[in-house]
C-alpha cells in the first residue's frame, strides 16, 4: 500500500504557547511547538527511552533530502532538519498481533520531528496513527499503541 502524506499550513490557535494540534493527514498526526529543533528532538527520543524503549533507527531524512536535490533535479530546500525515531514495543506488538497478524504492519512505530526551510523556528512533530481496524480487541491494542505515540509527541511539543 503506498500511503501520500500532504503537508499543508498547520492551524495555529491564538495566543496559546507550547504544542498545538496541528491536523490529521490521512493516518498521520501532527503537533507543532516554537522552539530549538535539537532540543524538541531531544525530547521526542527522551519520550522513547524514557518508557524503556530501544530506538531500533534514527533517520536523517533533512540531510539525505539536502544530499540528494541536484541528483533528482531539485535544489529546493524543504526542510531546515527532518529526522525520524523508529522503534516498537515488545508486548504492545505481540499483544496487537495476537488480536489480528495483519497489524504486523504497524510495527515499527516512527515519529517524525522536522522544521521547514519556509517557517524556521516552529518544529513539527507527528507520527502515523495505527489502523483501527479488524475485531474490537485489536481496535483495542491498536488504541493503546496510538497513546503512546500520541503522548511522546504531546509531551515533546510542551
């Protein structure tokens, strides 16, 4: 399945500092906060390490995007940084599997944090949302994998 993720302005609420709930695109969920990129991706892997996960990958998609522009035609700077924080969880996985093998899709899990080139200052972070899909126990183990990536996210935009 190829999935399309858009990015499109972000909704910014008056007067309200910290995170903001930027938008649902298809399955992936976005927060935003003003501040330091290292420092908001700091926090986004102290949320991963911090509940006693391993980070499987850290990717460098900013740098690999900037490498890469005049090989593919394009010189555009999209990002000032972009990077991802792959990892999953043991027992929420198995227990997300147990209830249907087709959720092995969902592992592993990523979170985003990225900074564009046309709105320095305000860091993004956003992951994809698991599917709530099949019986009422893996809408269930789905939900809980979706907290958990939604509190990481939440609490690095604070």
């Amino acid at each position: 399945m190829i999935l399309r993720y858009v990015f499109a302005a972000l909704l910014i609420v008056a007067g309200l500092t910290g995170s903001v709930f930027a938008d649902s695109y298809g399955d992936l969920k976005l927060y935003n906060t003003k501040g330091n990129f290292n420092e908001v991706k700091e926090a986004v892997a102290d949320g991963i390490l911090n509940r006693g996960f391993v980070i499987d990958y850290h990717g460098f998609v900013g740098n690999m995007l900037k490498r890469t522009g005049k090989d593919v035609g394009s010189a555009k700077a999209l990002y000032k940084d972009a990077e991802f924080y792959q990892f999953c969880s043991a027992s929420l996985t198995r227990k997300a599997i147990e209830a249907d093998p087709r959720n092995i899709g969902y592992c592993p899990y990523v979170v985003v944090v990225y900074e564009l080139a046309s709105t320095a200052g305000t860091v993004h972070v956003g992951y994809r949302q698991p599917g709530m899909v099949g019986s009422a126990e893996s809408k269930e183990a789905m939900a809980t994998i979706d907290k958990l990536l939604d509190d990481i996210a939440r609490e690095a935009t604070k």
